[in-house]
C-alpha cells in the first residue's frame, strides 16, 4: 500500500524526504496510532523519525482490527521510487507490505513451546520447558504439561 503524506513535513521540524531518502526496501517500518487523531495511523522508520502514514481508506479497515486489542500489525518498505508532483518538484515515494498478526494468549504460547520442543525429542528439554511454564503459569502450566506428556512419547523410552 501507498504511504500517505510523503511530501508533508513533521511537527518535529524533520523533512519526511529526506528520511525517505535513507530508506531502502525489506526495512522494518513501525506502525502506530496516531495520538492528535483517534483515526489515524502513522508510519516510522529507524525508532522516531515518521515518513507518513496509512490513507484513510486503509486506516478504517486497520484502525477497528487494531482497537480490538487481538490483532497486531508488523510491516516494511516494498518500494522507494521518485515522482514528480503537479508543481514539478522531485519527490520521493514509498509503498509498505504490511502483515496483520493475530495476538497469542501467553498459555497457548507455552503450549505451542512445549510441543515443539518434546517433538524433538529430547525429554531434558521438554521438562525443561515445563519447569519454566510451570513458574508462569502455575497450576494451568502444570496441567497442560501433563496432557502433553501423555499424549507425546518419551523419547528415553
């Protein structure tokens, strides 16, 4: 998708052109809301340096999947290119590939963690993985690992 509000400038006095200059495809681009408004998105690169942000188009599909709180959002630069605007000027264009991400509960983590890890087994690594689940989980770490290992078999025989 196409980054809106290349050829604006930023409130910090920083030129979105010039940070686009620097930028180069496959760099990781941070998506966040913005805070003056409760509709936006903005997009940065390199920690705080904003090169723009999503259209409006874009951002009322984003923003209610965004405000759910289960769905997370990581994105890059696809492409840098130059244009020319309606005044003649060279600018410097960026589209994104952005990557929707459904949030994982800690639990399903921990268990997805101990799958893969008796899966190869190793059972030192799998109670290894359990006593760690067991510590942040408790109770639930400690039924959930039991399941496991009666279901997987023990690879010491």
């Amino acid at each position: 998708m196409k980054v809106a509000g290349v050829e604006l400038g930023n409130h910090d006095g920083s030129d979105r052109q010039q940070i686009l200059r620097d930028c180069h495809e496959t760099m990781r681009v941070v998506v966040r809301r913005a805070p003056n408004d409760p509709n936006g998105v903005d997009l940065f690169v390199q920690g705080d340096r904003q090169i723009g942000q999503l259209s409006a188009e874009v951002t009322t599909q984003v923003a209610p999947l965004w405000d759910s709180d289960r769905t997370a959002f990581d994105a890059e630069i696809w492409s840098v290119d130059e244009f020319t605007a309606g005044d003649g000027r060279k600018l410097i264009a960026c589209t994104i590939a952005m990557t929707q991400f459904e949030r994982v509960p800690v639990q399903r983590f921990l268990w997805t963690l101990a799958i893969a890890v008796a899966a190869r087994g190793t059972a030192t690594s799998a109670k290894w993985t359990a006593d760690r689940s067991m510590s942040a989980l408790g109770w639930l770490g400690r039924s959930a690992f039991s399941a496991l290992r009666s279901v997987i078999p023990r690879a010491d025989g």
